[in-house]
C-alpha cells in the first residue's frame, strides 16, 4: 500500500512540477523583489495555484506512506514523478518526447524496481531524540547555506545546480519530518499540534517552497531538476539508515547493489531533466526564450527600417 500511494504521490508531484515550471517562466513582473516574498507573488498566478494544489495532494499521498512504510524505500519511489512528467509535459506544454527520454523512463522504472527487490528494507524506528534532530540540522545547514551564498553570484546553470542540490536536500528532510509528523497523528491525533516536529516541517516546508521555485524560474531546468532529484533520494537514504536506523540490507554486496540500482536511478533522472529544458526553450513567453523573442523583435524592426 505504501508503495502505491507514493506512486500517486509521484504522479501529483510530476503535475504540480509542470505547472508550477509554467507559471514561473512566464512570471514576468511576478519574479521581480526580493526572494523572501516570491511565494506570496507566484499566488497571484492561479497556474501556480493549480500547481501547488497538485503538491498539496501529493504531500498527503506522500505523508500516509511514510507513515506506514520506510523512509528510504518511499522517497526513492517518488523519483518516478520524471516519468510521469513526460506525457504531462507534452500534454501541457507540447513538449518533445525523444527515444532517449523513453528509455530513461524505462531505466529509471527498472533501476527503481531493482532497488526495491535488493534493497529488501527492515527495522527502523518512527523518531530519534531531539539531540540527533539536532545534529542532524546543523550537518544539512552546513552544506546548504555555503551552497545558497555560492549560487548568489554564479553564472544561471551553476546557479540551478547549487539551489537545486539545496531543494533536494531540504525536501530530503521535510520527509523524515513528515514521517514523524505522521506517526504522531496515527498516534495522538490533537497531541501532534504540541509536538515541535510539525512546527519545524512547515518551517522547513516554507524554505524548501521557495529553494524549489528559485531554482526553477533560473531558466536552466535541466541541471535544477537532476539536482534536486537526485540529492531528495539520496538524503532521504542516508536520514533513513542513520537517524531513522532503518537496514536496506545486511550483506555488503546486497548494500552495493542497492546503492548501484538507486546510482543508476539518478542517472536516468538526469536524462530527463533534459526534457525540461528543451520544454523551457521552446515555451512562449518563457524565461529562456526572451532572449530569442527580444533578438526576434529586434530584426523585425531593423527589416522594417
């Protein structure tokens, strides 16, 4: 059951993705100010609210099947929200699918398939103490801030590469807060509003928001989206099997070849990134086609001259 509803999960995701991608290439005045309000200014756009309606609902698909599975199996499965955006993509936005996004598609599916076979999950507990939190918290925010300070001033595709390893980290944590989140309510449902895990997932949940629209309003989607895909699989594994003290599997070649198949899902994530950029290129209006449509402007005016 779990591994169904992060399926669904990744398929709410995979919608809210390609909406949100809309509205923030053609945000126009709503990209302008400072990052801290960006949020409350992609409200305005009701393609942006369709978009996080979609997340929303993808976010309790995702909450119920943390709360009844694994960590480290349940994140992994959301990858599959790449797939599900191809025929999306070409839905909404007419979008190109290649022979190489379909068998990316296929290695992604298969490696992810393998990692759920090998990976063969056991144990683990629902929290940790507050001290491991907290440890855990400063390791994340000293990779993430230097990351943030570097992306500042860095050329567009190295900055969608640093906010987008910061939005895959963060969302890597907002789902073992929503774990804990979710295992207090099947326990205690009015006692999780006392418990300081939700205050800190709306928290975390707020910065990760605007970390993921950042990246991908950069106009550069391709290497923001392989970021954050890969780094959310990979966080999630690595707070699953420390803090959560959940087992992928107990031989250190069954270790290695679960770590192989969800190397191998990064991969075939990173090919389809591509997909989004040439979606991004091709977009009217779009962030990475003004510069096409200005030079376009620009010669029709010197043929007119």
């Amino acid at each position: 059951m779990d591994i169904v509803l992060a399926l669904v999960a990744a398929l709410l995701f995979a919608l809210g993705t390609v909406l949100q991608q809309k509205a923030g290439l053609e945000g126009g005045d709503a990209m302008e100010g400072s990052s801290s309000g960006l949020l409350l200014r992609m409200a305005r756009k009701p393609v942006w609210l369709a978009g996080i309606a979609a997340d929303a609902l993808g976010f309790v698909g995702q909450a119920v099947a943390l709360t009844i599975g694994r960590l480290a199996v349940v994140q992994p499965l959301l990858a599959t929200s790449m797939v599900f955006a191809l025929p999306l993509g070409h839905r909404l936005t007419a979008q190109r699918i290649t022979r190489s996004d379909i068998a990316a598609a296929i290695l992604v599916t298969a490696s992810l398939i393998a990692f759920l076979t090998i990976a063969n999950p056991t144990g683990g507990r629902d929290d940790a103490p507050v001290g491991q939190w907290l440890l855990l918290g400063a390791i994340l925010a000293g990779v993430c801030v230097p990351l943030t300070l570097a992306s500042l001033k860095a050329r567009p595709a190295i900055k969608a590469t640093l906010l987008g390893i910061v939005t895959g980290i963060l969302f890597g944590l907002s789902a073992a807060l929503t774990k804990s989140v979710g295992d207090e309510v099947s326990d205690h449902l009015f006692g999780v509003f006392t418990d300081w895990h939700l205050y800190a997932l709306i928290a975390i949940g707020y910065v990760s928001m605007t970390f993921n629209q950042l990246a991908l309003t950069t106009g550069v989607l391709a290497p923001a989206l392989a970021a954050m895909m890969a780094l959310d699989p990979i966080t999630s594994v690595v707070i699953g099997t420390t803090l959560m003290e959940e087992s992928l599997h107990e031989t250190p070649a069954g270790v290695a070849a679960t770590l192989g198949a969800l190397a191998a899902t990064i991969v075939g994530m990173g090919i389809l990134a591509r997909t989004s950029q040439g979606q991004a290129a091709t977009k009217p209006g779009s962030g990475t086609a003004v510069g096409g449509a200005r030079r376009s402007e620009a010669a029709e005016a010197a043929g007119s001259a």
